[in-house]
C-alpha cells in the first residue's frame, strides 16, 4: 500500500439518545462536517492519483460510519467500497491489518476511536513529524477529521509512514 487515509465518523447523536450504539446515526451538525471533509477528501485523493481507482474504501458497519461514507461517496465516484465488520470499534494493530489486506495501492479506512486516533499516533510518531498538523492529531483525532499517510512498509513497526494531508483544526493541511 502506498497511501492510507483515516477518517473518523463525523458527530453522531448521543449515546444517551440509543440503546445500540451501533444504531446512533449523524446529527445536522455530523451531515455538514462530512460534506465539508469530503470536498477535501477528495482533492487530497486526486494528488494521490487514487480517482477514479484504486481508492479502496473500507467503512465500518455503524450506521454514524455508513452516513458519513454517504455524505463522501459522491465526490469519489469511482472508489471501491465495503462494510468490515471488524472495523466497528476495532484497535489500531486490527485497523492496520485490514487497510493492508485490501490488497489497494489507496486506502480509506471510515471508523471510530480510539482505535483510529491510536494508529495515527503510532504512524506519526515512526514518521517523526513535529509538525502543527502533526502536534494536534498526537492530542486530538475529532469527528471528520482525516489524516492521509505515504507508507513504505506493510509492516506497523516498519511502515516508513509520512503525514501528507489533514484537516485537523477545520482546514486542509499539507506536509
């Protein structure tokens, strides 16, 4: 794999609101936050050269994750997609794990914390990267907030990974 984009859900209705977690759908809020990381989604994918393939999208089965991969679908109409059961809550070694079995030169993982904030944190703490984008995603991984990685390695120790974009802090930040 030569790229891999995390993202996390956009902002969901309140736990309290449900019995299954699993069953928490996007607020207004949520809808707008993925519309608006989607346009950046997209631009970031096209540097990458992954439009209209080899984008391969991997999304958690909730419904917050299957939401906000509605609400990016349209700008990456060429994208490969599927529902992974194990992304649902899943930890950052298992996240790794499937973004790689995919087998795609482009991943885009949509799934939850902690797991998602973990793996960025152990990517960019191999990468070295004491950049302001880099700094607020070591402390904060928020709702809609992606992190787009070049990798060297298939392996998590080894992955040579090196942050490329974010939109941590509401706006589009390139390494």
């Amino acid at each position: 794999m030569q790229h891999l984009i995390v993202m996390r859900h956009a902002k969901a209705a309140s736990e309290a609101d449900y019995a299954n977690d699993r069953e928490r759908p996007l607020t207004a809020r949520g809808l707008e936050d993925a519309r608006l990381a989607s346009l950046r989604l997209a631009e970031i994918a096209q540097e990458m050269g992954a439009p209209p393939a080899p984008l391969r999208v991997l999304i958690s089965p909730a419904i917050r994750t299957r939401e906000t991969w509605g609400a990016i679908a349209p700008v990456l109409p060429g994208a490969s997609f599927s529902f992974e059961e194990r992304l649902y809550m899943a930890p950052a070694e298992a996240i790794w794990e499937i973004a790689m079995a995919s087998g795609a030169p482009a991943c885009l993982i949509i799934a939850h914390n902690p797991g998602l904030h973990h793996l960025v944190q152990i990517l960019l703490t191999q990468a070295h990267d004491h950049s302001g984008a880099a700094r607020t995603l070591l402390q904060n991984f928020p709702t809609s907030t992606f992190a787009a990685f070049s990798l060297t390695g298939e392996l998590l120790e080894a992955a040579g990974p090196r942050l490329i974009a974010s939109n941590a802090n509401g706006s589009t930040t390139r390494s």
